[in-house]
C-alpha cells in the first residue's frame, strides 16, 4: 500500500502548493492538513501533535495570510498558497492553583473562584478569546457567565473545550479562559451530580462487604 | 490491491434508493476469518525466540523490536543527571494519571514522563462511554460474565472480577474529580447497551466521555502539589539492580535537547498504552501519534511476560478518504443505528452487526477480490450508507453523530449526501504484560495498567471496558506501589540489557533494529504517506 502510493503521488504529478512551515519552504498536495505537509517536507521537531483528529488540543499553530495573523489546531487546517505557519511551544504551567479534594463545602465557592481566580472579573471585551477558539466556543461569554457564579452554564458552554489552550495566550489579562471553564464543569460535578442509581449499587456493595466481613469474623 | 472500482466512477453510480440486493447468507465463519482477517494472515504470525514468552505466538512485526537492540548501554549513563523519587509513572493518558493521582493521594511523592503532552493519548478520543453496572436489573456478575464471554473465555477471571467490581466506585471517584455525566431527568446516571452486553451499562458524557475524562484528570494532575509532570520526555529504557531482575528506575530522555535522564524509584508504573501507529500488516490505525508500543519492548527487555502478542482489534469502519483522516474512526454506533455497508457493485455483503472481527474480514474479502473501491492515492474501502440513514431517520447525523459531522465537515464532505469510504483500521491490542489485581508485572518494581497490560479482555475487548480498566487499575497500581516501601535501590544498572543482548547472540539474531520506535519514521522528520 504504502510503494504504490507514494509512486502513484511522488512520480505523478509535483506538488502544487507552496507555503512555509516554521520557517522552511514546504511544497505540498492539496487537500494535506499542515500536519501532513510538515512530516511530508521534512519538518524537523514537530512533537507536538497528537491525535490528528481535533479533539486532544497539542498541534497549536500560528498562521499569517498577508497581514492577517491567526491561530488555530494544524490537523484541522490545511495548506493553502503561501500561508505562513508556526508550530507554538507548548502552553506553560498554569498560574492558577487549587485541589479539588480541598473544598468540603459548596457556599462559599463564589469567594473561592475570585481567589483562585482574579483576573476573571476584569474581562475587557476584547474578544480575543472567542476569534483565537478553533472550536467556536463563546469563550468571553463563559467567563461572564463564571464570574457571575453561574457555574453550570458557564461549564456547559465549554463543552466542546479540548484544552488547546489558545485563549488563555489570547488573553490580555491572563484569565487562562480554558482553565476558568474547566473549573466551573469540575465544580458542577463535584458538588451536583449525585445520581440515585449510582449511590443505590454503591450502598448494596457496601452491605454486602459489611456481611462478607461478618461471616468471616464468625468463621474465625 | 491495485484492482477495484475507482472512487469517481463508484460516486457517479450511488443512488441512494439503490436496490441493495440480498444479504449472501454467511455460511463459514471460520473459513472467512482464516483467509481475510488481518490476525490469521499469512507470515503474520511468527515464534518469540528469546525472552519470557520464548516460543510463544507474536505478530511478526513486533517481534522484531521485542527481540531488538536497546538505544543505550553503561557508557551511556555516565554523568547523566540524576532524580530520585517514590513513584515513577510512564505514560500520560487516563491510566497515567490515575496511577500518578492514587499514589499522590497515599502520600507518595511522584514523577509523570510522557513523551508527548500530558493527556496526548488514546483516551482522549473514546467516544463511546464507560461501562459499570450500576441499574437495578446489572450486577457486578452480569459484568463480569459479559466481559469474559465477549473475549471469547481468554480473560483471566481474577482480573475480571476485580475490573467489573470497581466500576460503580471509579464513577464515584470521577465525579469526585469532577467529571460530568449525561443524566436522566430524574437525575439517575444515563446508560446505554452497546454489543456484547447484555443489558445496558454504558455510563458516557455525550460521544465526548473520553475528552471529559482526559481534561479533568489532566487538570488534577497538573494541579496536584506531589506529582511533577515531564512532558516530551519518553522512556528509552528501565534500570534494574545488580542482578537485572528487579525494577529500579527508568532511563528518559528529551523529544526537544535529546538529553538523557536516570530516574531512580521505589516503583516504576507503564501507562504507554498500545502500538497502532506501528501499522501492523500495513493497516492504517485510529491511534494517536504516540502509540508506538514502548512499554511493551520495555517491560519485555526486562525480563516481564506478555501475553495474547497475537492479538489486536481491527475496527471495521475506519475512514479511508479523506486521506488525512484515514484510519479514524466512524462510532461503531452508526452500523447500530442502521447504516449498511455496501461494495463497489451496489451490493450488501455481510449482516453489519455481526462482531467486530467478522465485519473487518468481509470488507477485507470486498476489497481483494475487486469489489472494493479505490482512491486516486490508492487507499480502497467500501461504503458505509450514511445518506441511506439520514434518510430513513431525518437529523440523526447531526444529533446523533456530531463528532463525525464535524469532523468530515472540515474536509468538505457531507455525509448525508454521499456515503463514506470505509476500511478496517488497527484499533486496539488485546493483550500486553501479563498482571495481577494490583497491576504488578512479574517483574518486581514493575506495574503495567491500562493498554499497555493484558489479560482482562482474553482476545476481544467489548466497548466502554477500556475506560473502566484504565481508571480502575491504574488506581490499583497507583496504590500498590506506594506501598512497595523496601524498594530503595542500591544501584542502578542496566543489567537486563546485558542479558538480553547475549540470549540475542546466542540465537543468532540480528542487532541491526533498535527500539522502542518513540514516534513512527514517517512523523521523525520523514516521508508522510499514509
């Protein structure tokens, strides 16, 4: 599979896109995502990709079409004319610290947030965050929305995250948007989801080890 | 491979209302699966010369590396920084962070090396769910007996059990880390039943469980004061004590400056998950880029057993066009859903809904015997009839299937309208290091958790009990190994190499391959084509 194909697509006919990738030129096949463009010319140092499909957040790039410079996820672009593209470094360790085990109790967690979370309430509107997203999440709308205490709805428009991180670099007022919206789904769950047939099946095993012990206390 | 029907003229001859003719009655399931599945395929198959599984059955391709050359010997190590900690957890996905958090939590203090981002791993595209049994009518014994049959009676029974009775509590503990799941509406955990269980049991956040999974653990890792997080440093090799038969640390070195690390531990867990982007048999993979099989050549090098090495699971409906998404995968929940499979001529071949390893022998039969259809860049498949579907059950892609929706709308194809070209594509490895209910190798010092270890799933593994495995046992071995409080090592060697190297002379193989591979060629700076 793999001779035929690259006889088929190599001897064929020459690549007909032109673009540059960290810097090198790179010819490339339509229809390539800048991925595959980056291992197909070479590319040296590209780690960090990983799952080629949208959803694991590692092939962050920065690309420049004339003077419009943008971001977004490399195996979900693909290569066009003259685009100029850059791998970004990995994001570096959060600024923002706390251990969920940490917090016994849900009232005063409007106080908690803003500790944890200063910046959250100084949104400027800028709109930074929704324009970097590659998944078009509302991201400004979301940090409102936890600033508010409104942590359900605020999680809920994170859903489709997949922690690429690109808002909280887009962020002027280093909110880390993605960590914001990550907190309010793990707050949400953590004191709110208490499903009955869940903790039913957790009592009965419970009983049923308290009976196994017994029996075994009475056999000695 | 070069025969079959071409995509354009296929595409032109669609008709959606198609008389798709009647199912061939499938009459010999053995012969089919010996002649066309990937497992049963000619030269595929080959005996382990040297090591603990000597003599035993292994894919001919992960032979080579698990009886190949180390990357490093002692000169190696000289001068080489060292770090010294409780717990050493190699592997960043589910499994990887689960360990890392069950140690943290018993008070060790730990390391997570991953070679690529904390959180790159296969967990996070599980779409389906995670399966426990947690309604009325389940029990802990429903599970197990399912589990067992569905692996066709090949699972070791202990680690079953010991899989399926964690269930209900791993729920517990991930929503104690603050991990969402769909509810009723009145408010009882929402499950599903996908094949080979016999009632429902399949807990899921949507078609994103593993996504949801993958970012909290990832968050609490990263958060937690005891575990400090290396990224793109993968393990090259294990260090083991004088006598090279225990486990004592792990050798890692740097995807970005190439510098060797010695890490020197009580414990070393493998979390590597498994090793689809090996391509075994030259099939495509919906793995993610770092499953290269690592913790496999590592954990064998050292001395442990593996097992079921012969093994994998080929998922039927791999995309094989567009060319930058072959290989992943459409939701088996789409054959569920009544979407057909139908070859180049128009016809249906085989009852969709027969087990996984049937399936993916049919489409391979379609394939070489011409009634496959082929791409300019030569990848061939055969339809599976998405508009058929939507057009029997209107807006079920977009409700039902919004990551495949999503996906495929980025290269410009509609599945409503035209159907997708489907081809197996290597999913899974059934087996790995052979465990105990506590993760341990029969390697001291050594735990394996997750895909990297074998025995639970006897030679198929049912959907949702990956998720399970990974947290249940990746919780198990994060705690034992805390416990292994005597394991101070005196010295670090590389003994095992030594011997290793001469069981490889003795048998006269070749040195010439070095592994683990770390990334596949084409991905190091080569030639991408597939």
């Amino acid at each position: 599979m793999t001779t035929s194909n690259t006889t088929a697509t190599e001897g064929g006919q020459t690549p007909a896109v032109a673009l540059t990738i960290n810097g090198l030129a790179v010819n490339a096949h339509p229809g390539m995502s800048l991925v595959e463009a980056a291992w197909h010319g070479g590319v040296p140092q590209v780690t960090s990709v990983g799952c080629l499909e949208g959803v694991c957040g590692s092939c962050r790039v920065m690309l420049r079409r004339g003077k419009e410079v943008t971001v977004g996820l490399a195996c979900q672009t693909f290569v066009e004319d003259n685009i100029e593209v850059v791998f970004m470094p990995p994001a570096s360790a959060p600024q923002h610290h706390y251990e969920i085990g940490d917090f016994k109790d849900g009232w005063d967690m409007h106080a908690r947030f803003h500790k944890i979370f200063p910046e959250a309430s100084r949104c400027r509107h800028c709109h930074g965050c929704d324009k970097a997203c590659p998944k078009g999440i509302t991201v400004e709308n979301g940090v409102a929305l936890a600033a508010a205490g409104r942590y359900r709805e605020a999680g809920e428009a994170f859903f489709e995250c997949v922690m690429c991180e690109l808002c909280d670099a887009a962020c002027p007022e280093l909110i880390a948007p993605a960590h914001v919206g990550l907190f309010s789904r793990r707050v949400t769950a953590h004191f709110h989801l208490r499903p009955p047939n869940l903790i039913h099946r957790l009592e009965e095993l419970r009983q049923e080890r308290i009976e196994t012990c017994r029996d075994e206390d009475n056999k000695k | 491979m070069s025969n079959g029907i071409p995509l354009t003229e296929a595409l032109a001859r669609y008709r959606i209302d198609a008389d798709l003719g009647p199912l061939p009655e499938l009459t010999d399931i053995d012969a089919l699966l010996n002649t066309y599945h990937p497992d049963h395929l000619r030269d595929s198959v080959v005996k382990l010369e040297v090591g603990a599984n000597a003599g035993d059955n292994c894919q001919r391709e992960l032979a080579g590396l698990l009886q190949a050359e180390a990357f490093i010997d002692e000169a190696d190590l000289a001068g080489t920084p060292v770090t010294d900690i409780d717990v050493l957890v190699i592997g960043g996905g589910g499994a990887g962070c689960a360990a890392a958090l069950a140690a943290a939590e018993n008070g060790a203090r730990v390391l997570l090396a991953t070679k690529l981002r904390l959180g790159d791993s296969n967990t996070v595209m599980a779409e389906g769910g995670i399966q426990a049994a947690i309604e009325p009518d389940d029990s802990i014994q429903r599970h197990i007996q399912d589990t067992l049959s569905g692996g066709h009676h090949l699972g070791d029974p202990a680690l079953v059990s010991a899989l399926a009775g964690d269930g209900p509590e791993v729920l517990r503990w991930l929503i104690h880390q603050g991990m969402q799941f769909d509810q009723t509406p009145s408010g009882d955990l929402h499950t599903r039943r996908a094949g080979g269980m016999s009632t429902p049991r399949l807990v899921h956040c949507r078609d994103y469980t593993g996504l949801e999974m993958m970012r909290v653990l990832r968050e609490a890792v990263i958060q937690h004061r005891s575990i400090e997080v290396w990224e793109q440093s993968p393990a090259v090799e294990l260090l083991s004590n004088e006598l090279g038969q225990k486990c004592v640390g792990a050798v890692l070195t740097s995807l970005l400056d190439g510098q060797l690390r010695i890490v020197r531990t009580r414990s070393v867990i493998l979390a590597t998950g498994g090793l689809g982007r090996l391509h075994l048999n030259g099939f495509p993979t919906s793995n993610h880029l770092g499953a290269t099989g690592d913790g496999l050549v590592l954990a064998y090098r050292i001395g442990a057993r593996l097992c079921e090495l012969d093994s994998f699971q080929y998922h039927p409906t791999g995309l094989a066009h567009p060319s930058h998404l072959a290989g992943k995968l459409v939701t088996e929940g789409a054959r569920a859903a009544g979407a057909l499979l139908v070859n180049g001529l128009g016809r249906r071949f085989i009852d969709e809904l027969q087990p996984r390893d049937v399936v993916c022998a049919a489409i391979l039969r379609e394939c070489s015997e011409g009634r496959g259809i082929r791409t300019d860049d030569q990848h061939v498949g055969v339809w599976l009839d998405t508009p058929r579907l939507e057009r029997a059950n209107p807006g079920i892609l977009e409700q039902q299937f919004t990551s495949l929706m999503t996906r495929t709308h980025v290269a410009g194809i509609d599945p409503r309208r035209e159907p997708l070209l489907v081809h197996p594509t290597l999913h899974y490895q059934n087996g790995g290091a052979v465990i105990d209910t506590n993760g341990a190798t029969t390697v001291p010092g050594l735990y394996a958790v997750g895909e990297v270890a074998g025995g639970i799933h006897g030679r198929n593994r049912l959907m949702g009990n990956a998720l399970l495995e990974i947290i249940s046992f990746g919780r198990r071995a994060g705690v034992a190994a805390t416990a292994d409080r005597d394991r101070g090592p005196k010295k670090v060697t590389l003994e095992h190499v030594n011997h290793l190297r001469r069981a490889l002379t003795l048998a006269g193989l070749p040195m010439t391959q070095r592994a683990p591979q770390v990334l596949p060629a084409y991905a190091a700076g080569g030639i991408w084509n597939r």
